[in-house]
C-alpha cells in the first residue's frame, strides 16, 4: 500500500470527506484526490499537516504503520 491508500484508508475510517480534509490541510479537494490515487506526491510539511489530523507520525504515513488516528 502506497501514501495515497493509506492516507485514504485513514481519512475513511476517521468518517472525513476528501473535501473535509482537504480543509484541514488547506490544499484543493482534487489535489488530494490526486494524492490519494498516487498521482501526485506530497511534500514533508503537507505530510505532517496530514499525520496531525490524524494522530500519527509522518513516518507512520510512509511506512503504512498508521493506526487509524482519531476514531
């Protein structure tokens, strides 16, 4: 599983839309969708803005070892 799964994955189980996150994070609801399909890649600080909302590390987002966050 990719970046773009997991960070999907975290943001379904967490009952967030894509332009509920997108909010969050403050980029455009189809840039996470690119994000999420592995179209597009992130950057470190995006990526930490990401593993805030949901309660992990960054490294947790890379190595697919993120546990659901705020559920």
């Amino acid at each position: 599983m990719d970046i773009g799964e997991t960070i999907k994955n975290l943001r379904t189980k967490n009952n967030l839309t894509q332009s509920e996150l997108a909010e969050k994070i403050g980029i455009a609801r189809a840039s996470l969708c690119q994000i999420e399909r592995g179209t597009r890649t992130i950057s470190l600080p995006l990526g930490k803005q990401i593993a805030d909302v949901f309660g992990c590390t960054v490294d947790d987002l890379i190595m697919n070892k993120a546990s659901g966050g705020k559920i």
